[in-house]
C-alpha cells in the first residue's frame, strides 16, 4: 500500500481554507509520483505541478500522509494528510494542517 501508483488517475479536487470559506475546485492527475494542478476540469490550464514525495499509506487506520515538492521555485511544499473511509476513491483530510480538501477519483489508471 506504500506505493503512490494507487493514487493514479485523474480527480476532482476541492480546497477550502477554513470550513466556512467559499470552495474552490481543481482537476488533479497523478501519473507515477508526478502531481498536475489544473484550474479546470477539461485540463486546459495548468496551476502548478509536483513531485510527490514521502508517501505512506496506513490501510490499517485509512489514512494517507504525502509531501508535495513544487516543480517550479517559486511556491513551497504542501503536505497532506487524508483520510479514505470506504476506498481510495474518495480522500478527505487537511492541507499543511489547516486547509479541508477534498478528493474524488473520475478516472483511475491502471
């Protein structure tokens, strides 16, 4: 379960930086351990792109930790800490400890 190939495939993703702010959606595809950001889901253009790093999955307790490193200088990295209740089709937790996100799978790729 340690391998980041389960996260494979493309998502619908929701951020919020606190849980009364206005939601704030993305399309996300992950490739390997690559991480592309899109700021629509027909994947026209591209927010940011990441390397994931420090990937661990705990089936036992259904929780997910990963690093996200930032392929361009500019911006830092971004750490997650998900939970999936059911499979790994839906993960929902805290971004760097504080933002609420939330991931569902549409495509995964096998």
């Amino acid at each position: 379960m340690n391998d980041v190939r389960v996260l494979g495939g493309l998502w619908d993703y929701e951020f919020r930086a606190s849980i009364t702010s206005e939601v704030k959606k993305y399309r996300v595809e992950i490739k390997s351990s690559q991480f592309f950001l899109y700021e629509d889901i027909a994947k026209q253009n591209l927010v940011e792109t990441y390397n994931i790093q420090e990937f661990l999955c705990n089936p036992h307790t259904c929780e997910i930790y990963f690093r996200l490193v930032p392929n361009s200088s500019g911006n830092t990295h971004v750490q997650q800490f998900l939970r999936f209740p059911n499979s790994i089709t839906e993960l929902v937790g805290l971004e760097n400890t504080k933002n609420h996100v939330l991931y569902k799978k549409v495509k995964d790729y096998k």
